[in-house]
C-alpha cells in the first residue's frame, strides 16, 4: 500500500516557539492531506484539509492562525504549531488519499510543549 | 453532518474467543465505510473497507465486517482472536472518495494469552 510518512516523530520546545511537522507521502502523489489531533484514549479530531496549491480547510473550533498549514507539492504538507503552549501538547496524525477513499496515515507525531 | 458511535470503548478476551465489534453511524445518503487498526507503536492502518457491493467484506488477518443499511451499522467480526489482535480499533464513515472521513471514538481490544 501507499506511505506516508511524518517527521519528527517526537519533538518537544519550549512555550511560545514554534513548531513544524512534515507529512511526505512517498510513492504517490496526494492532491489532498488530512491532520488530526489525537487525545489519549480519545479519537481522532479532524482538524483541516490540506489541498495542495491552495488554501487549507479548517474544521470549527481550529484556530487557524495557530495551526499553519501549507500544502506545497503533491508530496509534502506542513503542519506548524505557532507560538506553541502545553495546552498544545497532543500527538498530531497526518493521513492523506489516492481519491479512492482509503486514507494512508502517517505515524504520528508526539508534541510536548514545556 | 455524519457521527461514529462505537459501542464498545474497551474489550477483554481470551484468545481464540470470538469477536464483535459495533460500530453505527448517522447519514442519510451513501457511504464509504472503513475500520482502521492501530497496533500499539504503530500509525493507524486500514483493516477493510466497503465502497458497495457485498455487504459482508473482508479484510486482513481473518477481520470481516457486514454492512447492515436498515440498521446503519457496519460491525467488525473476527471468529477467534489471536494476542496479536491487540490495539486500537476506529470506525470511519465518508460520504466521498476525497478521504474526509469522520472517526468514531475507537474500542481498545486486549487479548489475553
């Protein structure tokens, strides 16, 4: 099947900086990427669409301003967690689609704010 | 706007027990239907899927699911569990093949050896 791959795994920083994650995928081209945030013992919550060439999709409730996201190729999209606080702490999924439906998801990445 | 209801947020069994996990959804038109696994350490992946056809598919490692409409249900089944069939199970329901697709709580299954 389809790989999606994140990067970094882990990352941990200090309150009010600002974090980037990357979601590649790497043997097919994604017109469309997802981002979830992911509670413990919780679901996924949808956080917004990233469509490649134009703007994200934000779910209601995500502050947009806070969650950057940019979709700049048919293999990369970019999460970034600006002016970062422990409320922001969470384990953020990206997962992405051949239009068939089925998502590929990338292996999470585990935000530790300070 | 469509919602995932697992019924089962945590199940215990025994290997070689059978398996049933509910998962119902609301919405009224068509829909593409999934469960996802998450084994422990690892990212989410697609244990079966229905698009149309069948109702009862199948999927890897012996998981089937039956697509039940009048009840709005697609139900995960497995007839005997294995200790390697613990993690994380999600529901997942889309209504396009764009791959939005809403997540139902998920039901942690450990298995005992």
């Amino acid at each position: 099947g389809a790989v999606v791959s994140q990067h970094p795994s882990r990352v941990i920083c200090k309150s009010g900086t600002s974090v980037k994650i990357e979601c590649r995928s790497l043997d097919f081209q994604a017109t469309t990427m997802f981002w979830y945030r992911q509670f413990p013992k919780k679901s996924l919550m949808l956080m917004a669409t990233s469509n490649e060439g134009s703007k994200a999709t934000y779910e209601q409730g995500v502050e947009k301003d806070k969650f950057l996201i940019n979709h700049a190729s048919l293999t990369l999209s970019t999460l970034t967690v600006t002016s970062a606080h422990p409320e922001d702490s969470s384990f953020y999924i990206c997962s992405a689609s051949q239009n068939t439906g089925e998502l590929f998801f990338g292996e999470g990445s585990r935000l530790t704010v300070l | 706007a469509q919602s995932v209801s697992q019924h089962n947020h945590h199940v215990i069994l025994s290997e070689a027990a059978s398996l049933e996990l509910g998962c119902n959804y609301s919405y009224g038109g068509t829909v593409n239907l999934f469960w996802y696994v998450q084994y422990p350490g690892q990212h989410l992946q697609l244990l079966l899927k229905y698009f149309s056809g069948d109702p009862l598919v199948k999927g890897i490692k012996g998981f089937e699911a039956e697509f039940i409409k009048s009840k709005f249900s697609f139900n995960l089944r497995k007839p005997s569990v294995q200790w390697s069939d613990t993690a994380e199970y999600f529901c997942a329901v889309s209504n396009t093949n764009a791959g939005k697709s809403t997540f139902g709580d998920g039901t942690t299954l450990t298995v005992k050896p």
